[in-house]
C-alpha cells in the first residue's frame, strides 16, 4: 500500500491525558550511542569514517571524514526516518575547492530543538559530495537508534509490535504485547486491514520520565503519545497497572493500524471515525464515553457529525466540548457496528483509503448519504438517551467495577498524530453524574453484539463524596 508523505507530521503528536499518581525517578545521565558502519568503497571518494552519534536529549552528530580525487564544490547530509520517504538536509560548513573532508556535522533533534525528532525512532542518513566537475557521489544509507538513553530498555518483539519497557517484569511487558497483537489481530481480521510496518511502543514508567522526551511548552498533563507516521506509541503505563494497559494500548494500536490502512496522498480519516473506532477498540474505559453521550444527547445537546470530520487538533480547545465529542464519536462507531456490522465499517475504511471526502466515503461503504447517516444517528441516539433511565443495565461491561467519574478523568486516549486539545473536568460531568450511570439495551436487538458483554452494574460501588453530597 502506498506509504503517506509525512514531512513535518511528527509534529502533530497524540498526547494521553491520564491522572498517575506514580513517583518520579530520579534523572539519569545521557549516554551516547554510536552507530559507525565499515566505510564502503566509493569510486573518487576515499571515507575514512562515517558515523553518527546520538546523544540524547541534544541531538545527533553525524561525522565524516574523506577524501576526493577532485576539488569538492558541495556537501550536503541528508537524513530521514525509517520508513519516509522525504529527506531533510544540512549544509556543513567546509572548505570549498578542498579534496579532504572532517566534518561533524550536529542537529538539533531533542526535545523542542530546530530539528526536533520524536524520540524512538531510526534515522536513515548518507552524504552527497558535488565535486568541481559536477560529479556527484554518495556515502552508502546508514542508520542511527534515536532513543531515550537515560533507561536500559528491554525489548520483547511479537509478529506486529515491539515492546520497549525499562521497568516493567516481563509478565506485564508480556501483558502489553499480547494486548497489542490481540487488538491488531482482532482488527485486522474485523476490517480487513493490513500492516505494512511494525509497530513500537516505548512504555514509561511514570509521567515525570515520560516528560523528559517533550517539549517544555508541552502540555504538564501529558503522559504518553502516538505518532501514527512513524509507526511508534510512548505510554506511560505504571507496573502492574492492568486496567490501563486494557484502556490505553487497545485505543493508540487502532490508531496505528487505521492510519496504515488507509494511508493516502490525499485525504486521513474523518475525526469521529478515527476516534470511534479506538474508544470502540479498548477493553476498558468505554462505559463513561457511552453514558456521557447519552446525558448530552437526553439534553438535546448532539452535533452534526460534520463538525467531527475533522482531525481532533480541529476539535474545541475547551476540555468539556472536546470530550463530549470523544464521546459522541465513540457512538457514532457504535450505531455503524450496531446497524452494518464489521462489513460497514470495513467497507467505510476501504473508502476513506481512497483518499475520498468522508461524504463520499460514507456513500460508498454504507450506501446513504452522510446526511441522512447523520440524521439516523442522531435520532438513534436520542431515542436511546430517553429510555435510558428504564434499565439498570450498561453497554459494555467491560470495566471490572471500575466508576465512570474515574474513567473519564483518567483521560481521553487520543488520535493518530493528532494534538489533544484538553483534558476532561471532573466537575462538568458530577451535575448529570447519576444518570450516566445508567443504559439500556437497545430494544430492537435480539442478540447481544458480538464482542460486547452486557450485565448489571456491580453492586457496592460506592460514589466519591462529591456526588454523595449533590
């Protein structure tokens, strides 16, 4: 499948909004990492060394050291990550008319540098020599790990995902792979999708260390990213902490393997799918979305899901408007499963890769217009808000007892490549907080969804003192 251009789109990252209470590690030294391959045999040039040097978190410095049999005129380093198909370029400095070379030549690539880089990655470089007579030679391509270096990281690979975890045992570092590749098989059996790069995920112990691979402006509540474009997820996930792992890791992979799927020149895919189908994807952490889009949707307070097309650094600033349309997205995903079933959206994906409208793509994959899918969802979940209080029962079951006010404060797990704009405020959701708590079954189904388990709400739940006093 054709690979997305993707210069600059690091810079679109999807930040984890999560509430950890785990402690800070103390700051380790950086260390180097050199990377310097036999210099190849290359007709006019005579290299005596060509490496490069990470350093993080200040950057890489690429070194060469050479000889021509003609005057050199220029020298450029060009250098890409894995996978991409742009290079960027320096201009070292030398001396022009020369016929050797020492150059060390450095880039800012850490934290909030010039060249800023998402730390994680492999970068692919070699040199270009214009000699006096116009001849023009290259080094052999190369690569250097840009990786956080403060932690001794321990990999564990699987058929699709790479794990990276520094302090984890390898029970729960196994726990994240088999969540992954279990989302990723699901997925790609579901939707018939494909991967065409393995994917990484570099796992934090706690914010306070993920924090030092950011930017200083970045956002103080931050706790993890996604950077579909590079194949890579950075989660802080604290040892042993299950209900996480099942909330976090299915949500970033359906990212990952939605941007691969329908990678295109021309068009990403519409926010609320996006979204939807990751809210849809996790194991945990679902419930609160749903009963949320139900209370706003019982205030007559649902948006035409035109204003979701776009991608989620589109989406409202405020935190409470940002949210409910994580929430609304997540019920959009599930009146398409619930109506057209895993064919719908598969069948919407194979739209969308073609790098159509999300109109056009809807027409496409579910045959109606986007108009009248609006409409129909809209009016579906309406209904649903207004039974909602008939029945004690919910719709996913899926977070062992857990209460929705904590769910959703924990966070909004977020789009591929995207910027979250805000974290969610306990406040905004304690007036309308007991009915969230309740759901129903949707009248018209006989059977329960495949995959979805629907039950009671466990009993001896007991509610924060904020909503035992309202």
């Amino acid at each position: 499948m054709r690979r997305r251009s993707a210069t600059g789109y690091w810079r679109l990252i999807s930040a984890l909004a999560l509430l950890l209470a785990a402690a800070p590690l103390a700051p380790a030294r950086a260390q180097s990492v050199v990377e310097d391959a036999a210099p190849a045999a290359i007709p006019g040039v005579a290299v005596a060394e060509n490496a490069a040097t990470a350093d993080f978190p200040e950057g890489i410095t690429f070194s060469i050291e050479a000889e021509t049999d003609d005057p050199i005129a220029n020298v450029e380093l060009m250098y890409r990550p894995t996978g991409f198909e742009t290079y960027s370029v320096e201009l070292p400095v030398f001396d022009e008319g020369a016929t050797s070379l020492s150059i060390d030549q450095a880039i800012d690539s850490g934290p909030g540098g010039a060249s800023e880089l998402p730390v994680g990655i492999d970068v692919e470089y070699h040199w270009r020599i214009t000699e006096a007579d116009d001849d023009v030679v290259e080094t052999p391509e190369q690569t250097v790990s840009w990786t956080d270096d403060r932690f001794a990281w321990t990999r564990l690979d699987g058929p699709h995902v790479a794990v990276y975890s520094y302090d984890a045992d390898p029970a729960f570092q196994q726990e994240i792979l088999d969540s992954a590749e279990r989302t990723i098989e699901s997925l790609l059996e579901s939707y018939d999708a494909e991967l065409d790069q393995q994917i990484r995920i570099w796992v934090y112990a706690n914010k306070e260390d993920f924090y030092g691979t950011q930017a200083p402006f970045a956002e103080p509540w931050a706790a993890g990213g996604s950077y579909s474009a590079f194949h890579m997820i950075m989660a802080t996930l604290p040892p042993g902490d299950h209900r996480e792992v099942a909330r976090i890791v299915p949500h970033e992979i359906s990212h990952q393997v939605l941007d691969q799927a329908t990678a295109n020149p021309f068009a990403i895919p519409p926010g609320w799918l996006d979204e939807g189908l990751a809210e849809y994807s996790q194991e945990s952490g679902r419930e609160p979305f749903y009963q949320h889009a139900l209370e706003l949707a019982a205030e007559g307070r649902v948006p035409s899901l035109r204003t979701m097309n776009g991608p989620s650094p589109s989406w409202p600033y405020d935190r409470g408007d940002a949210t409910a349309l994580y929430a609304f997205s997540l019920s959009a995903v599930m009146y398409i499963v619930d109506t057209w079933g895993d064919e719908g959206i598969s069948k919407l994906i194979d739209a969308v890769a073609e790098g159509v409208t999300p109109e056009t793509a809807v027409q496409q994959g579910l045959g109606i217009s986007f108009d009248e899918l609006d409409r129909q969802w809209q009016e579906d979940l309406i209904a649903d808000a207004k039974q909602v209080g008939a029945t004690g029962t919910t719709r996913f079951g899926d977070d062992d007892g857990a209460s929705p006010w904590g769910s959703i404060g924990e966070g909004i797990a977020l789009a591929s490549g995207t910027v979250i704009l805000g974290l969610v405020v306990l406040l905004a959701l304690i007036a309308g907080l007991f009915s969230l708590v309740r759901s129903r079954r949707r009248p018209d189904a006989d059977e329960p969804i495949e995959g979805v388990r629907w039950g009671e709400w466990p009993e001896g739940l007991e509610l924060p003192r904020a909503l035992r006093e309202s």
